[in-house]
C-alpha cells in the first residue's frame, strides 16, 4: 500500500515537473522569437558624418535588425534626426543614437542651432522676398539682389550708371523663420513636458504651465507672417550681408531663392542686366551702335621763341 502511494507521488511531482518545463521551454522559445524572429527599423549612417554636423537625409538610411540586436537608445525613424547636430563623429554603417545627436528643438535656443566657426544674422522680408512667407527651418536659400554703380564713359571724362541683378551667396541654411526655431516640436520633448505637468499637485500651476506651453508651441507651429528671417552664416557672408542691407537699393530689392534639401552645388553665375534679359532680339540690342569714340587732338603750345608750335608731353623732361 505505502510503495503504490509513494508510486503515485512520485508520478504527480514527476508531472508537475514536466509541466513547469513545458512552461519554462514555451516562454523562452516565444521570448527568443520575439527577440530574434521578429525584426524592428533602425536608422544607420550612409557615410561619415563630422562632429557638429548638421545630419541631412542623404547621410542616414534606415535597415531590419532583429530586436535582439537593436541598441538601446536607436533612432527608429530617419525623420527623427533630420536637422539634428551630430555631437560626436559617426561613422559609416554606425547606428545612430539618440546619446549621439543634438536635438534642434525650440526649447533648446538658437545659439545650439549654430554650427561651430558659424554666425547667425537676421534679414528683413516680406510676402515677395520670403517665398509666400513659405520658408521654413532647415530650408536652404540663395541671396539674390539688384545692384546700381558707376562706370567711366567711353571715350570721355564722365560717368555713366549701370545696373545688373546678382546671386552674391548661395547654399545657406536657414536657422529660423520669425520666432521659429523648429517647424514641428519634438514629440518626445513635447510628452515629456506633458507628462510632468500632469504629475503637478498644484491646478493652478499645472493650468498655468500648460498655458505656456501651449504659447511655445503656436510659436514654432503658427508663426506664419514672421518678419525676419535668420541664417547661417560665415564670418566672411555676415560683413557681405551686412554691408547689402546697409544700401537701400540694395536691400529693398533683396530676395531668398529657396534651394531643394539635397541640392549642395555652388554654381558661378554670370550677373543679369537688361541687355541680357530682353535678348539679342530686342530694338534695344538690334539699333545702331555708336561710333567708334575719336582721339581728341594732342594740345600744342608756342615756345614763344621761335614761335613754333610744341606738343604737351605727359612724360618727364
């Protein structure tokens, strides 16, 4: 009796055992398959990107890794780093963190937008001059303006005005359009802020904060007729601005040419006067031409001795 209880006790813990690892076994296999079967989209480098770059779309691509594999803190959508700051180098192939980037954020303020041995300069516009007020942060502009100066007239003593339009800088960066610094505020900065305010025992307080934030982000989202547009720019293009927008004919007739993200080329442009734009076919270029300008005459003088005439020399005696 007591060997076929003890039977019988054997075979339920034998079963209990069996059971736990059939359960063990399940868990770790779906664990595993999680991890490994199932894949999730991580956003690596194309090339290598320099310490306090500006990351653009052409430098980042996005590729399957398993879950197992992803790094802790990996940037799962390229949108996220685009017009973010490298803080460190990174190279090519490396996955790009969020420990690695410089968010540009306008909670961050403008002098972290400004990329190092850069300066940052603000420039007057308007409907015409901004693009519709279309530009954006991260947008890339040319400069465009008409220029008036003197010349010498042929053949004479006198001036003569001439007047050609001109792209004088071009591939800049815009760092802000009016008071926005970012044409959408991070999400992640945005529930963090969220997030703490609904933990406030304060309502007042938490009412009154949600009331700025919410301010913050009509800033960054509703800014639409701003005044001025601010970018970046080298020492050298600050004193070329500066010295335009110190003409009035040179800065009322200033305008931002906007760039696509991807086009970096700096192309040498020959300037544009009105004989150019109205064309070999116009009245203007087809009348007739002036002549040739005629040497005036070398003025002579007496030598008041033999009375003969002596041409003026500019030369020494």
């Amino acid at each position: 009796m007591q060997d076929k209880r003890a039977f019988l006790i054997s075979i339920t813990f034998s079963a209990i055992a069996m059971y736990l690892v059939y359960q063990y076994i399940s868990g770790e296999e779906s664990r595993l398959t999680k991890m490994y079967k199932n894949s999730v989209l991580v956003v690596k480098a194309k090339k290598d990107i320099l310490q306090y770059a500006s990351i653009r779309p052409t430098d980042i691509e996005t590729i399957s890794v398993p879950m197992a594999l992803a790094p802790i803190g990996a940037i799962e959508l390229k949108e996220d780093a685009f017009s973010a700051v490298a803080s460190v180098p990174i190279s090519k192939g490396e996955f790009i963190l969020d420990n690695k980037l410089i968010s540009k954020n306008i909670y961050s303020g403008l002098e972290s937008q400004i990329s190092r041995e850069k300066r940052a300069i603000s420039i007057a516009v308007n409907v015409k001059s901004a693009v519709g007020y279309l530009l954006r942060p991260g947008n890339r502009v040319d400069l465009v303006t008409y220029f008036e100066y003197l010349l010498p007239k042929n053949g004479s003593n006198g001036l003569r005005l001439a007047a050609e339009s001109n792209i004088f800088l071009q591939d800049l960066l815009v760092l802000a359009s009016g008071r926005t610094l970012q044409s959408e505020p991070p999400k992640a900065v945005d529930q963090g802020i969220i997030r703490s305010l609904m933990n406030l025992k304060d309502e007042s307080l938490a009412k009154q904060s949600q009331a700025e934030l919410r301010e913050a982000l009509n800033y960054a989202k509703e800014d639409k007729n701003y005044l001025t547009v601010t970018l970046e720019v080298t020492p050298q293009q600050a004193q070329t601005i500066a010295y335009v927008l110190s003409v009035d004919p040179y800065r009322e007739a200033l305008s931002l040419l906007l760039r696509h993200s991807d086009d970096r080329q700096l192309e040498k442009r020959e300037p544009v006067n009105l004989a150019k734009v109205m064309g070999p076919n116009s009245y203007m270029n087809r009348s007739p031409k002036l002549p040739a300008p005629v040497a005036s005459p070398r003025v002579k003088f007496f030598d008041f001795k033999g009375e003969l005439e002596v041409p003026v020399t500019t030369g020494g005696p």
